[in-house]
C-alpha cells in the first residue's frame, strides 16, 4: 500500500503493537505456569495442567495449573499466615507497598497491556488506555485509604483473608478492583482468575512479589469453576468477593448461606441507554459504540438495550448504522482497531444462539458489511430493531457486541423500560436538558447512572449493582466498609442459649394485655390475622401476661403488599422523616411508665432497667431523627470535567426479625435506621416477647407514618421468616436471633439475591451504641447509587 492510496482512502494501516516482551515473558515458563502461593510459584499439587489459547487466532498461549482443594489449602493457609503481620504493619506500612503496586503497574504497563490483549483478545487501545492506566488509578486511590484507615475507619477491623473470583473480561482491571482494597485495609487474598484469562494475574503476582510485597499477602490459584467453588466452600475464608454470572453468584450465596462469610457479588446486567429527543444525537451515537461495542459488549454494565423516544428513533438508527460501518475489527495488538476477538468459541456460540433467538422472535439483524479476520472468535456489531421489551434479546444478558433497540413517548415510559428487567447495574441518560436527565437518573433502578455518557470508572466511585445485579460496592469510601467490620460487632458472643420457656400459670389479674384481640398491624391499621391462632405469651416467670396474633404466610404477604404500596415513603425528603421519627418518640415518651411496667411484667428485668431501655429506645428514635438527614452521600471529582454523586438511596422493602432480648429496644434499633433512610419494614417482632411491638404499634397508628410504612406481624418465626426471607417483593431481609435463622435468611435470599444483615446467633448488647446504632446499621439500609454528570462542551 502506498502513501497515497490511504490519503485517498482515508483507511487506517496496521499499527501493530510488539508482543516480543510478553512472548519473552511466555516463554520462561516452559513447563507452564504454576499457582503463586506464599510468594513463590507452587507446582499445582496433583499435577494437571490445562491450555489456555489466543482467542484471535485460536493458537495455545501457555499452560496453566488446575487448582485443587489442596492448592486452595495451601493458599488460604499462606494467606492466613501472612494476615497478622500484614495488618500489624499499619496503614502507612500498606500504602507504601500499594503505591509501590501503582508505580510496579506504571513501569510495567505496556507488557501488562499486551498479555491482556493477547490472553483475552480485547484491543491494545483499551487495555493500554483504560484498563491498565485504571489499575494503576485503583493501587493509587488505595494507597490513600490505607494511609487513612486509622483515623477515618477507626471503628473498624478487617476481615482476614478474603477470597476473590474474578471473571474473563476485564482479568487484571478486576484484580486491582478486588486486591486493592482488600490488601489496603489490612486483609489477605486468595484470589482465582477465570480459566480462560489468568497470565495477568500471574505476571501481576510475579512482579508484586519482586516489588516486595510480602509473601503469602497475594495468592493467585488458577483453575475453572471447581477451584472457585473450593475457595467459596473453604472454612479458613472471612469472605468472598465474586464478579461474574448471576447463576454462579447465586449459587455462592447459597453455598455460604450461614458460613458467617461476608460476600460481595458484581453480577450481570441488561443496562438501559436512553436517548431523548433533546439529546445531541452524534454523541449519542458515539456514546453508543462506547457502551456496546467496547470490550465487544463483554461488559457487564454495556449498555447493551437502546431506548429511544419515538420521533428520533428512525433518524437515530440511520446514523447509528453508518457509524457501525466504520468500526474497524482486528487482531487485539493492531492499535488502530475498535474491537476484537471474544474471548473463547463458547462465548462466540453463546452469542450467535441468542442473535439467532432474537431474529426467530422477531428482531430485524443489521450487522455491517465489515472485515472480521479468519480464526479467532470475532462476531460483528449487531444491532437488533424490532425487538419486544419481553424478547429473550431484551431480557438475558448477551454478553456479547449486539444491541437491542427499543422506543419509548414519554419519560415516565423511559424510566418503566429502563426499570423492566430483573438487572440494575447500570444506565445512561442522554438529553441536553439537565431537568429531565437529573430527574431521570434517581428514578433508575441502577448502582451507577452516567448522564451524557457512559462506561465511565474511577477508583474513587463506587461500582456495583441494584437488585439481581448484585451488592456491595468496588471503590470509593463504601467499597472499603466491603473489606472491614466493625470492631464492636467482631467483639459479640455467642447469644446465651434462652432459658426453657417456664410452663404457663394462671393469668394475672393486675396485668392489661388480655382484653385485647390480637391483632397484627399492616398497612396503618390494626389487622385481624389471616388465621384464628393465637399464641399465648408468658412473663419470665410463666404467667399468662397476653396473646398475639399467630400470623402465617399470607400475613406476610399482606405486610409486604402493604409495604410495597407505601413506596411514597421512600420519596419523602430526609426531614420528613426524622419528624416521623421524631413524633414516635414524642408518642413512645408519653407512655414511657406502661411501656416499662411491660417491660418489667415480661421480660422480668426491675423497673429501673425497664426505664432505662425506654429511655435508649427513645434516644435511638432520636439519633435516627438526627441521621435521617446525617447519613447522606457525597460528590466525588472523578478525572474529568465534572462530577459523580454518590447518591445514598433506601433499599426498598426490607423484611426484619427481631431477636428476644431488650424487646423494645432491639426493635427500636433494627426498624428505625431502616425507616431513617427511606425504607418501607415488615417486622417479625422477638418470638418470646412480642408485646412491646405490639404495643408500640399503637403509638406507630397514633403516629403520622404513612400507612403500609411499617407492618408488624407476630408469630412464630420459623412459620413466618422463609415466607419473608424468600418473597420477590422484599429488597433486603435482617435477622437477628439464632444462627439458624441467619442461614436460612442467607438461603432464601438467593431468589432475587436479597440484600441480608444477620447476626449468625451472636448477642448485640443493645444498650451499647458502638454495637448498637448508627452507620453500621444506616449502610446496610441503604445502596449508593453514583450519578456521573460531565459538563462543559
Ligand atoms: P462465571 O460466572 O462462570 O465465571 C466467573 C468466575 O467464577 C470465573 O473465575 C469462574 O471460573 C468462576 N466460577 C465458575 N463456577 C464457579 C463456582 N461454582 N464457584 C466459584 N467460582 C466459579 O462466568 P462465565 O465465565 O462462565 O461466563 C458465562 C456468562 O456469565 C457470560 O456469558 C456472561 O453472560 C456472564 N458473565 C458476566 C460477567 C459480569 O461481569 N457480569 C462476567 C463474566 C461472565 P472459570 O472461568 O475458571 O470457570
């Protein structure tokens, strides 16, 4: 080719990047690769090794080990050998080697990006320009939170040895997303590659180790799904941090269902891409072949449905088409292609079925007229029109480089498509009026909202899902609390094994509780429950002091639909609530004696303790008055011109059981964060001494909460705790009381992947603060969700 023959053309040459380095690299590892177990290389202990192969060309890259239980053994005991020291060393410690991570990933970014682009088949323009330069972003950002742990996560601890799984799209970018972190605030890691793209976490562990990261500090076991499932299924492990597919996030929830792991899970997506008709249609457009085809759409937050109001959506289709002839497929290392190969044959056959899917339901398939290179496992933008909001295109994750294009009239019609799907990774609002794009994004079912934009990252944001999309959160201030505890919660016992319930006496005549029906209290107003049992209670002494309700199942249902229907709570300003909180305790102080004379009636504690937990219920109802409007976000400035908001949002219906001990006051504490921060309750009060919910329900109706706000349903709770812990319209479910309910919440969650806090049988000391109230409790009653807004032209 000549000079001129491009100048007509205007068609880019090759600019192939040099692999010399990484083949160089490849080849010093002649036998294959080993794990990196307690800073060395560890031949895998029962020998096997599998290929792993260039998925451009189809070519063997190298040979890796197959993880055993026994590997994972022996990296979880490197990891936990390594974890004292490596806490004792203190933030400051902790940031000089992650700094010194960040300036290994700076020297090193070239080879880093080649091996990535070669491993995964991704271009070398986003592996050099954005995946590497974000690691090394990540290191440093972390370095900052390890230098400031003491003094900002003072009240917190970390959590050991954490294992960390990670996914085929973004192999090293989701290990700094996952080691940094982990490795700032003072835990170790065992971290599992995906069998199809482990040599950058290899490489990366190689070089930390010459860095002088201390040994056993990073572990790398590689292997497939069975290596992953040893290290979700090891006891040495504090918790587990998993990105990947909803199936096998689901199945991890299930398998640590009551292990006492903490887990974070970065699951699928379907995210919205709307455009209004106000929008500038170009950078849409633009904005487009960022979102889709980027990583050829391997991304869980791609923005992979495209929803256009009406009257552009012809105009914007057209053109979209003319800019996918543009787009330019090729081998990973050519620096002037836009995408390259996926990752493996199976992804590329996964995608083709679901395109083929979509056409046998209908869609229209544009796919442009554009080289695609021989070998490998290349598949051309796709663009799908004509698709139903309720087609297999439109509802599964592709996870692959095509599009569905869908229409919407009005902005409510936008917000109710972006929301139809069981996914809230993402979503990205394009309109150039700034009051129709800010009033959109917070109605947006997602963890991150990018305005004029999209696929934007940044250490400093938090990352993470909505709804079956996974929870918890990577960077910023919230992902660091994904890798600590507190220390008054790592301090609980076990709770003491209650005393046999003493057999029932005749009642008492001097006490007030049996001249009422029981009654449940849902939707505002005192219930008859659905059944005629009724469940006697007894003083610790064993007089008969009252009856409950026995509520069932569809109490329950009736409580969540009750809930549900209250989603106006979840709307209403921060002071709204605090004075709904507010006036509780207003009510509560004016009955303060008959509340203590239960207290003293049931539980059998003297009348100046009952007092006394009056009075802390009342001052935890205030001191979640005052964060109603405390607990709030923050505005981040990540590397660009504008801002990103962390907004803090309620979860939704959140489902509670309450334990035994301190009746009034541990119900206190675990429904009125939750109602702080927006959220609509169905409360299971403590099974043994349900009268002071019961009684605090009248003070709730004489409050002026919005009906459906808070429900209170009493019964037994192994009849109660599955029908909550398991339905569809609950966001998140608390248990506190024994380890059985914890794990039985944790395994029903699974369903629609609940938000869970449980407190595995371990006693909070409900008198104490530290254990008791505050951000501990209001982060778990909320999802932050980052509003990225750019500005200026
Ligand atoms: P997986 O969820 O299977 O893989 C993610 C990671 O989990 C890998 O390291 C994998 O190991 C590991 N793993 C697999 N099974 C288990 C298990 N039982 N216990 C513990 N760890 C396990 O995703 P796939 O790679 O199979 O991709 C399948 C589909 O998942 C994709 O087509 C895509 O739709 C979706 N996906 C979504 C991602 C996201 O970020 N949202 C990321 C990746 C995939 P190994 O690779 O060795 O099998």
């Amino acid at each position: 080719m000549t000079v001129s023959h491009y100048f007509d053309t205007m068609d880019y040459g090759p600019a192939p990047e040099s692999d010399a380095e990484a083949r160089q690299w490849l080849a010093r590892h002649p036998e294959g690769f080993s794990h990196f177990i307690g800073g060395r290389p560890a031949a895998p202990s029962a020998g096997a090794r599998f290929d792993t192969f260039e998925p451009a060309t189809g070519a063997p890259l190298a040979r890796l080990a197959q993880g055993s239980a026994a590997d994972v053994d022996a990296a979880v005991a490197a990891a936990r050998a390594a974890q004292p020291a490596w806490e004792a060393l203190g933030g400051h410690g902790r940031a000089r080697h992650l700094y010194a991570l960040a300036r290994l990933v700076q020297r090193h970014a070239r080879l880093l990006a080649v091996v990535e682009a070669l491993d995964n088949g991704k271009p070398i323009r986003e592996t050099r320009d954005i995946d590497v330069p974000l690691v090394a972003r990540h290191f440093y950002h972390h370095a900052g939170w390890a230098q400031l742990q003491e003094r900002e996560f003072a009240d917190q601890q970390p959590l050991g040895v954490v294992g960390q799984i990670v996914p085929w799209n973004f192999p090293l970018l989701m290990l700094a997303w996952k080691i940094a972190p982990a490795l700032a605030l003072g835990n170790t890691v065992v971290l599992k590659p995906a069998e199809f793209t482990s040599l950058s976490a290899l490489l990366f562990a190689e070089l930390a180790a010459q860095a002088g990261l201390p040994a056993g500090v990073l572990n790398v076991v590689t292997g497939d799904g069975a290596t992953g499932a040893a290290l979700v299924a090891h006891p040495g492990v504090d918790k587990i941090a998993f990105t990947g597919s909803t199936d096998v996030g689901r199945l991890i929830r299930e398998q640590t269902a009551g292990s006492g792991k903490s887990l974070t899970l970065e699951l699928g997506g379907k995210s919205p891409f709307i455009v209004f008709e106000d929008a500038d249609l170009d950078a849409a457009v633009e904005g487009v072949v960022d979102a889709i085809w980027f990583n050829q759409g391997q991304v869980c937050c791609a923005g992979s449905r495209l929803l256009l109001q009406e009257p552009i959506a012809q105009d914007f289709i057209a053109r979209l088409r003319v800019r996918m002839q543009s787009l330019r497929a090729g081998t990973p290392l050519d620096k002037a292609i836009d995408m390259g190969s996926l990752v493996a044959p199976i992804q590329l056959e996964r995608v083709r079925k679901l395109v083929e899917a979509g056409v046998r339901e209908g869609a229209t398939c544009f796919q442009p007229d554009i080289a695609l290179p021989a070998g490998g496992s290349f598949y051309p933008p796709t663009l799908l029109t004509d698709v139903h909001p309720a087609s297999t295109v439109a509802t599964e994750e592709i996870f692959g480089p095509v599009l569905v294009a869908m229409t919407f009239r009005t902005p409510d019609e936008a917000v109710a498509l972006a929301n139809n799907t069981r996914y809230g990774l993402a979503a990205s609002v394009w309109s150039e009026t700034i009051g129709l794009a800010l009033g959109v994004a917070p109605q947006l079912q997602a963890g991150v909202v990018w305005i004029n934009a999209t696929n934007l990252f940044d250490a400093a944001v938090g990352f993470g899902g909505y709804r079956e999309s996974g929870y918890g959160r990577e960077g910023g201030r919230e992902g660091c609390f994904e890798y600590l505890k507190p220390r008054a919660w790592a301090a609980r016992k076990p709770r003491p094994a209650a005393a046999p319930q003493p057999a029932a006496e005749a009642p008492s005549l001097d006490l007030p509780a049996l001249d009422r029906t029981a009654k449940l209290f849902v939707g505002g107003k005192q219930a008859r429950a659905d059944g005629e049992g009724v469940l006697s209670v007894l003083s610790h002494a064993g007089r008969l002091v009252g009856e409950v309700a026995a509520g069932n199942r569809k109490d329950i249902r009736n409580a969540v639909a009750a809930a549900r229907a209250a989603a106006g709570w979840s709307g209403a300003t921060p002071h709204r609530r605090a004075q709904g909180l507010y006036y509780i305790a207003e009510n509560l102080a004016l009955r303060a004696d008959e509340f203590a004379a239960r207290l003293v009636s049931t539980t059998g504690v003297d009348a100046a303790a009952a007092r006394v937990e009056v009075e802390r219920a009342l001052g935890r109802l205030f001191a979640y008055g005052a964060w109603a409007d405390k607990f709030e976000g923050a505005v981040h400035v990540p590397p660009m011109r504008g801002v990103a908001l962390a907004m803090v949002e309620p979860i939704g219906v959140v489902g509670v059981a309450c334990p035994d001990e301190a009746p009034l006051l541990s119900f206190v504490s675990l429904v009125a964060p939750l109602l702080a921060m927006g959220n609509r309750v169905v409360a299971i009060p403590g099974e043994r001494h349900p009268l002071s919910a019961i009684d605090l329900c009248q003070v709730l109706e004489a409050s002026d909460l919005p009906a459906g706000v808070i429900n209170v349903v009493t019964g037994r709770h192994d009849a109660l705790l599955p029908t909550l812990a398991a339905h569809d319209d609950v966001d998140a479910c608390w248990s506190f009381g024994s380890a059985g309910s914890a794990a039985l919440v944790e395994r029903l969650s699974t369903g629609n992947l609940k938000r869970t806090l449980v407190d595995h049988g371990l006693a909070t000391d409900w008198h104490d603060d530290a254990a008791a109230e505050g951000p501990a409790f209001l982060r778990h009653a909320t999802q932050v969700k980052n509003i990225w807004v750019p500005y200026g032209d």
